[in-house]
C-alpha cells in the first residue's frame, strides 16, 4: 500500500494512523467515564484484570520487587542475561519437563525479543515465516522491521481440529523455494483462539517435521509460551516438552518464553529464548548469535525482573507461594472462559476451537461491521482478520456469561449469523 511520509521511509511497510487496538481501548475507556464500569464491556486488554477491572499484580512477586536493592535494577545486566537467570529461567520454562538436548538461554525483553531474535538469526532476509492463519498480529510487524514477513496455514480443519495437513503443504511449499524455514507455534492457551495444541497434535508436528527435515535445510520451531501458566495444571500442559527431543538435528526448537503473564511484570520487559538444541555446537551458536544480535538491538535486557526471578527461584516457600497466587487468578480466567465457551453453545454462537486462556475468538465474515455494531451497545472487542477477539482476561465472569447472546444477536442483524 503506497503511503506518503513526509521525511520518513516507507521501507515496505504499511504504517496506520493509529494502532487499531488502541483505539478501540481508548473509546472503550471513555464510555466507563461516561457511564460507568457496569454499563460497558472493554473486551481488548490482554492483560489480566480483576473483577473490578484493576491489573492483577502478584503481591507475593510485587514484595521482592519493594525488597530490591539499587543493585539489582540500576546496573546493566550481561547482553545474554545474568547467569542465574540463565538457570532459573530454563526451570521455570519447562518445569518437571526437561526435554533432553544441550540447552541455552538468552535474555531477551519479553516474548516479543524472543520472537524479534529467532526470526532474524534464523531466516534470511526476504523469508516468510511460518505461523497459523489466526494468529497474534504483531508477528507481522516483528517480521515486516526485519524484512521478512508471515505465511499462514490453516489452523483448523473441517473437523474443528489441528490442521496437519495444512501444516505440512505449506511447510513443504516454503521450504522448497527458502533455504531455511521458521516456524512459529503459540501454544498452549493461543492467543487469539485460546486453544492448545493436544499431545497428538505435537506428535503429528514432530512427524511432519522430521519428514521435511530430510531436506537438509535449517527449519526452526519456536514455541512461543507467552501464555503457558494459564492455561490449566502447570504440569500437565508441559508434557509436550520431552517430545521435541526427538526432532533431528537440523530443527531446532527454541521456546520463546515471557515473564510478562506468568510473574505479572509486562512493564519490566522481561523474557528469555530458550534453544533445545542436538548438539553442543548447535547450542553455543545459538547463544553467540543471538547475544551479538541483542547487542545490535537492543544491547543488553533490563536487569530488574531478571533478580526477581533468581530471589523465587532460591527460596522454595516463596516460590509456592508465587504458584499457589497464580493458581488463584488462573482459576479465575479459567472459570470465566469456561463461563464464555458454555454460554457460547448454549446459544449457538459458532466459537474458534478453545481451550483455555486470555482470549476467545468468534469467527465473523466482516470483523469490522461486527465490532462497529457491538460498539453502539457499549461492548468494545477486537476485529481481527477472521473475526473478533474478546479478552477473557479482562471481563468479568457475569458479562463473559452474557456476551454470547449479545453477539449472536448482533450477527443476525448484520446477517452474519
Ligand atoms: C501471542 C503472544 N506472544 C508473545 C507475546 C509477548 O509478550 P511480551 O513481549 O510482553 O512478553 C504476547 C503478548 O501479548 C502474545 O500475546
């Protein structure tokens, strides 16, 4: 799309006036001040709000925080992150799951630095990525900054199941005109369709990409677990992890973790990308490159969330108490997403395949009119490309209850539904 800058380049992106988010957040936040909390949905924060639409903040995390010394956040930590945190976060990834291979971390701010770090170091310029049709938008721009950009498959077959298939025909396709493929999996708890990849849908990755593997091309499988500690027991929905031990050498698996949900410290920009790798080599040019990038792009990662983690991880009690605190506010999303999906069938509200998590999407052939149309009753929510997101995170389990109906109706007068 030919856009007009005055003194700035375009360099191939498309660049809108406002971030569509953003702005709907910003209506949304002006009718509660018009009409109070009660009287309005503001369904697109992805993060976790309470009952009374305050940020839920983990008091057992946010002491250690008021305990810190100067120390621990004013000074720089290493570019690839202090060797604690290297420790510890490769714990608190993959908890009683360990897969086996030569592992390394590398702190990076956020998920999004995870994300932002594997593309550019394992896709040449001009690449697609690979991910599923409905899909976090910012992998578009995380893609597009670096000159790369999005391929999709289809998530879903006819059967509301894990498109294998699909994966494997655009894997193939891509790989036989790229010299190497990244691939990138959100899961569990998907935003924006709250599902989770099941143990036989991992087992079908793995299959597939051992067979196109046989190429001899670099194929990089990042999990990108923003949302693995809420999507239900954090052991069971790490079982996945062994299994990604038996790809082969040239598929690297890198999981792209975030302590923006699980320790409530989005604004800290914390994170780290972990590589599962078959060799030792493999493993120390994955942290050599991926600490040279950081360096070129954002130097070294904030210091402060990475001692947060380091002082839970040394003491057992607290480190219970952080889970226990957790399980109490999951529970709560869990409940409310339950509440959603439930009410959903009740009234036949066709919903994207869900599991669990911050969000729940609603398949719509014109997103916009439908979002437009939800606005006039004061309900705010996301049009995405394949329909709209509603953010279970940040409503209410009573109004999760109602949505459904309201939506339904809302289809039919648009004839959508
Ligand atoms: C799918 C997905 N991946 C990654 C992230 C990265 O978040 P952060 O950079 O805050 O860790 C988010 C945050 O919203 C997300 O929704």
């Amino acid at each position: 799309m030919a856009q007009s800058f005055i003194l700035a380049r375009q360099n191939g992106r498309s660049i809108p006036q406002e971030d569509k988010i953003f702005g709907i957040s910003n209506r949304a936040k002006a009718a509660i001040r018009e009409k109070g909390a009660a009287a309005v949905v503001n369904g697109t924060i992805g993060a976790l709000m309470d009952d009374e639409g305050k940020l839920v903040v983990l008091e057992s995390v946010d002491e250690v925080f008021h305990n810190l010394d100067p120390n621990d956040y004013a000074e720089y930590a290493p570019i690839g992150g202090l060797a604690s945190f290297r420790e510890d976060v490769q714990k608190a990834a993959f908890g009683n799951h360990v897969p086996e291979g030569f592992k390394a971390a590398v702190a990076t701010p956020g998920g999004t630095g995870s994300l932002r770090n594997a593309i550019a170091n394992y896709s040449d310029p001009g690449d697609q990525v690979l991910t599923s049709d409905w899909h976090w938008a910012p992998y578009n721009t995380i893609a597009g900054e670096i000159g790369r950009s999005i391929a999709t498959f289809t998530f879903f077959d006819e059967e509301r199941k894990f498109n294998a298939a699909s994966f494997a025909e655009v894997s193939r396709e891509l790989l036989s005109k790229q010299e190497s493929l990244v691939i990138i999996l959100n899961t569990p708890a998907h935003n924006p369709t709250g599902y989770s990849l099941t143990l036989e849908d991992w087992d079908q990755v793995i299959e597939i990409l051992t067979e196109e593997a046989s190429c001899g091309k670099a194929i990089t499988l990042v999990i990108d677990a923003a949302y693995i500690d809420f999507a239900g027991d954090e052991d069971e929905y790490r079982e996945f992890l062994p299994k990604l031990s038996r790809l082969p050498e040239n598929v690297l698996p890198i999981m792209a973790y975030s302590l923006s949900k699980t320790y409530t410290l989005y604004g800290t920009r914390c994170g780290a990308m972990i590589c599962i790798a078959k060799t030792q080599e493999i493993a120390d040019e994955f942290k050599r490159v991926c600490e040279f990038s950081s360096r070129g792009s954002w130097s070294n990662s904030a210091k402060v969330a990475q001692v947060i983690l380091s002082r839970i991880y040394e003491d057992p009690a607290l480190l219970a108490r952080v889970d226990e605190e957790r399980e109490k506010y999951r529970n709560m999303l869990l409940a409310r997403g339950t509440a959603f999906s439930e009410a959903a069938a009740e009234v036949g509200l066709e919903i994207v395949p869900f599991d669990a998590g911050f969000f729940v999407s609603v398949p719509s052939p014109d997103p916009d009119a439908l979002s437009r149309k939800l606005e006039e009753k004061d309900i705010f929510l996301v049009p995405l490309k394949l329909g709209i997101r509603i953010s279970v995170a940040s409503v209410p389990e009573d109004k999760c209850r109602m949505l459904p109906a309201v939506i339904k109706a809302a289809m039919e007068e648009l004839g959508q539904a």
